[in-house]
C-alpha cells in the first residue's frame, strides 16, 4: 500500500474534513446535554449512553465520507461524483458551514444551560448535585403497645443500615446523624438536603411476642415519589431474613450494583437464638447512650448475649466496644478495660473473620495500646468490608493524625463527615485533627461548627477552647475550658483549664488545679497525661516528662497516642528523655 497516496485520497474524498466537522459537533452536543438535561431530572446513564453514541458514530461517519459524497444533484457514490463535469460539483465549503453552526449550537446550549440552573426549583438543583445511589434510614416507629421496645424498633433500623453500608455502589447515611428526625417527618426535602442523600426510607415496626411486623416505604425525596413500599409479616425468628430483604430491594431499586460478596455479606445472619439477639439489641441501645453507667449496663446484656449463644460474634464486639469506651467515660484505668476488650475482639475475629465491626474495634485496641501502625491495618479492613462505615473512616483519620499523616487524615475525616454528617464526635474529632495539623482557623471554624449544631457538647468546647489558645487568645480560651468542664466534669477538660490559666499568668489558679488533680488521683483513675499538661506551663517539665515515662511503663496509655502530634507538648520537644520516649510509643512495633 502507498501511504502517501492513500493520505492524499482521505483528503480528496473530504474524509479529514468530516471527521473535524464530527468531532466539533459531537463535542458541542454532549457539551450541551450535560449542561441541560440533570436540569430536567433525566438520569445520568441516558447521558453516558449518548456520548458512547456520538464515540461509536465516528468511524462509521468517516466510512459514509469515504463512500459517499454531497453533490448538488443529491448524495452520490465518490465514484460517481467523480465522474460528474467540475462545474456540477459543490464547491466543498460545507464542513465549515458544520463547525460554525457546531459553535453556535454549542455555545446556545451553555447559556441555555446556564439560564435553565438560574430558573430551576431548589429541587431540580438538588437532584442534578445529589448522588441517585445515596439513602438515609429515618428512625422506625415503634408501634408496640409496650413501649420497652424501642431498643428493638431501634435495632431494625440499625441492622438495615448496617446492611446497606456493605454495598460499594451506595452512599448510606449514619444512624448517629439520622436518630435527630422523627420516624415520618413533613420537611423530607429539608432532610435530605441535611443528610446529601436523594432518598430516603421510612418504616415501623410492631412486636408483639414472637410476631413481628415491619412497614417500610421508600420515598424519593428531592421529587416526593414513593418508589415502594411493602409490609412484613414474620416470626421474631426470620427477622434477619426480613431485614436482609428489605436491603436488597433497596440496592435493587436504586440500581446498585452488588458483588458477590456483598450479597452473601447482606444475607448473613449473625445468631439464630431470638433472646440472645434481643439482648444484643438492648446492649447496643445503652451503648450509645456513652456514659459510664450505661457502659456497664450494656456489657451485662452482652454478656447475657454470649451466654445464650456462645457463638455470636456480634455480642463480643459490644462488649469489646463497651470496655474501649470506659477509660474515656468512666473512672476506670486502660489497664482494667483493655484486656478483655482483647479477649472479647479475639473470639468475635475467631468466629467471623468478616465483621467489619471487629476490624475497626481491634484498630481502636491497637491504637490504645500504642500500636500505631498496626492500627490502621485494622481500619482500612473495615473500610474495605463495609465502605459505608463512618466510624472506620473517623477512626482511620484519628489513626492518621497520630502518626502526623494529616493529608490523608483529613481526608478520611471528611468522608466520615459526608456519611455520618450530624455526629457531633466526627465533627469535633475534624477540628482536633486539624489542630494537630497546626491549621489553627480550619481547627476554630469545624469547632464552631459543631457548637452550631450542639452548644452543650463539651468536646467542642473544649477543642475551640484549645485553638483559641493556640491562636494567641488564652483570655478568650479560658471560659471555653471552663464550659467543657462544667458540662462533662472531664479531668481533661480541668487539666486543659489548669495550663490556660498558668500560660495567661494565673500560676495560682493553676497550682489550685493541679492540687485538686493530684488528689483526685488517690481516690479514682486520673490519666499522667492530664496531669503532665498543667505541669508543663508552670515550668515543671522534668516531672512532666516523668509523668509520661511512668504512664507509659505501667500501660496508662490514655491520650499517649497524640504525645508525636500534640502542640500541647510541643514545650518538651527537643528534650532527649521525651524524644526518646515519642520514638518508643511511635515507632513499629515488632
């Protein structure tokens, strides 16, 4: 083959030509619709299919340019074109008559885009911006005569939820976010442009002994069209056999894709001993209440869980969660709570290697026991079994932030902010990280942001009262310590008050509080940590770095997890004896 001569024929036959011509034409158009047609509600997989229509009608638009050819006499074969006298053939102007109009059409469909967003309805806004595969489970009502069983109105809700937060292809809202609105609220646009979710999923759910009926209707929220809803009939027995169900025809209905491992993950069922899931159910509900006398309660249900079914691994990760959270909620020492959180997350992993649930606990044992690397192969395990899971993401960015990762920690604190986005722990948790991150105004604006949503919440307090500091105003960060404390009346929160006011030239007022530290620590357990804090503004750095040494030694590792990180400390840094001792708690371990 002659390439030259056949370069030379693409240019006689116009082939060149129309391929520009197509290409421009083809651009202005999918340009066009994706600017117009989200407006109108149409789905995105129309759009997709047209522009795969425009990619695979190139070629054969430059085979009909090759065959054919447009003559004033009509379309003619090229070989009979060619044979017609000169003067009765087009001048071939014609492809850039098609650029041009191509251009105009294009930038037409811009502005008529641009004037189609200006004049849509708030709701047409939404659902071009809203993800079609997003879901939030309002809270169930409970139609029960006995109102005891709420916690079992509030485990179905939870375990669809916790189904749904398997499937890749879905973006499932957290129960700590969706529990702030009523069962069948009024403003469901309202509530799905809080949440950023297109749909949403009502239901109720009526025990009475061992029968059990479960409504739930699916309703897209941005349109107010109801997508289905259907009624539950069953024994307490085949409750996980309705939830898994329900699940499914949610993905199915918003066109999720499911693999194979999450259909099998979906349909699991963790015990099939009613009582003991009951119990479990009742365990989840005082565990969320985070206090230290709901804690213990919750453990006795787990425990009463386990005994009726030694196998259900779901009842050990309660009680392994329960015993994580008492060093922070409650007077009791890491070195009580820790080990049997161990032992529960060991035989949960031992019988269900699956449960995402025990993957993120046991990166949360690790990170306590100052495993720091280790941890974040604990989390990302979680994340990859159940990607939905916003307490992985906020735990894995907490991970993060303690090695001084605080891109990705940032990150992940954000993908657990847009599945979960009305938990005031995440939301507060942001601010720490960014303030580790020593990005002082980003750390102030998500603490205020979270007092917006929660002014009650100590934490939040507490974090701005830090920032505040930080950013030269300890005047200003003293009354927030101040509210923190009163609110909680967290030691931490005292100790935080403790060095504002030794750093704001109050050494009395801060001698007073370490005073009462010290004594408080005869009685009940007082994190080093906390005391080291208030040592350090007064000038006592040996004793403070001593205070860390013996915390870590005798494995009081409460907060020691941040010593790499902390601006806190940052008065000890270039110190050999604390140097030393944040290589010993960062560094790998073997």
């Amino acid at each position: 083959m002659n390439f030259k001569s056949f370069f030379s024929e693409l240019k006689r036959r116009n082939v060149y030509k129309v391929a520009v011509a197509y290409i421009v034409a083809g651009w202005a158009l999918s340009q066009g619709i994706a600017q117009v047609f989200p407006v109108f509600d149409i789905p995105n997989w129309i759009i997709r299919l047209i522009v795969l229509l425009i990619i695979l009608g190139l070629p054969i638009a430059l085979v009909l340019a090759w065959t054919f050819e447009l003559t004033p006499q009509g379309i003619k074969r090229t070989e009979t074109a060619d044979a017609m006298p000169e003067t009765a053939r087009q001048k071939k102007h014609t492809w850039i008559y098609v650029v041009v109009i191509a251009g105009l059409f294009s930038i037409g469909l811009f502005f008529l885009g641009r004037y189609s967003v200006k004049n849509a309805t708030p709701r047409q806004i939404e659902a071009a911006t809203v993800s079609q595969k997003s879901i939030a489970v309002l809270p169930f009502d409970n139609l029960s005569r006995d109102p005891d069983n709420a916690y079992f109105c509030e485990g179905v809700q939870d375990e669809i939820l916790t189904r749904l937060a398997k499937i890749a292809d879905l973006k499932v809202i957290s129960r700590t976010s969706t529990q702030h609105f009523k069962s069948a609220p009024e403003n469901l646009p309202q509530i799905a442009k809080q949440l950023g979710v297109t749909h949403i999923l009502e239901g109720s759910v009526q025990k009475a002994s061992d029968q059990v009926r479960v409504n739930v209707q699916l309703i897209n929220a941005l349109t107010d069209a109801h997508l289905w809803a259907d009624t539950y009939d069953r024994k307490l027995t085949d409750i996980f056999g309705v939830e898994s169900e329900i699940a499914k025809t949610i993905a199915e209905s918003l066109q999720a894709k499911l693999t194979k491992s999450e259909q099998s993950s979906i349909a699991k069922v963790p015990t099939a001993n009613p009582e003991a899931y009951e119990l479990y159910l009742k365990g989840r509900f005082f565990w969320n209440k985070r206090n230290g006398e709901d804690l213990h309660k919750a453990i006795g249900y787990f425990e009463q869980a386990i005994a009726k079914d030694p196998n259900y691994a779901l009842a050990y990760v309660g009680s392994a969660d329960s015993y994580l959270l008492l060093s922070s909620y409650s007077n009791i020492s890491p070195r009580e709570s820790l080990p049997p959180a161990r032992a529960a997350l060991e035989k949960a992993l031992a019988l269900d290697d699956s449960l995402a649930e025990a993957h993120a606990s046991f990166g949360l044992l690790d990170t306590l026991e100052l495993n720091l690397q280790h941890a974040l192969v604990g989390y990302q395990r979680a994340i990859d079994l159940k990607p939905n899971y916003a307490t992985a993401h906020h735990w894995l960015a907490l991970g993060y932030a303690t090695l001084g990762q605080f891109d990705p920690g940032i990150a992940e604190a954000k993908r657990a902010i847009e599945l979960d986005p009305l938990s005031l722990i995440i939301n507060a948790d942001c601010s720490w990280i960014y303030f580790n991150a020593r990005r002082f105004d980003e750390a102030e604006a998500q603490a205020r942001k979270t007092l917006e949503m929660d002014s009650r919440f100590f934490l939040a307090h507490y974090y701005l009262g830090a920032t505040l500091q930080f950013k030269g105003q300890v005047a200003e960060a003293i009354p927030e310590f101040q509210t923190a404390f009163d609110l909680n009346h967290d030691l931490y929160s005292l100790a935080m008050l403790g060095q504002a006011y030794a750093r704001n030239g109050q050494k009395e007022e801060a001698r007073t509080i370490l005073t009462q530290l010290s004594e408080e620590a005869k009685s009940h357990y007082v994190a080093p940590y906390a005391l080291a804090l208030v040592q350090i503004p007064l000038g006592e750095k040996d004793r403070a770095i001593e205070e860390l040494e013996q915390a870590y030694e005798k494995g009081e590792t409460n907060y020691l997890f941040v010593i790499k990180t902390d601006p806190l400390l940052d008065d000890l840094r270039g110190q050999p004896r604390f140097d030393a001792l944040v290589q010993k708690i960062v560094g790998e371990k073997k």
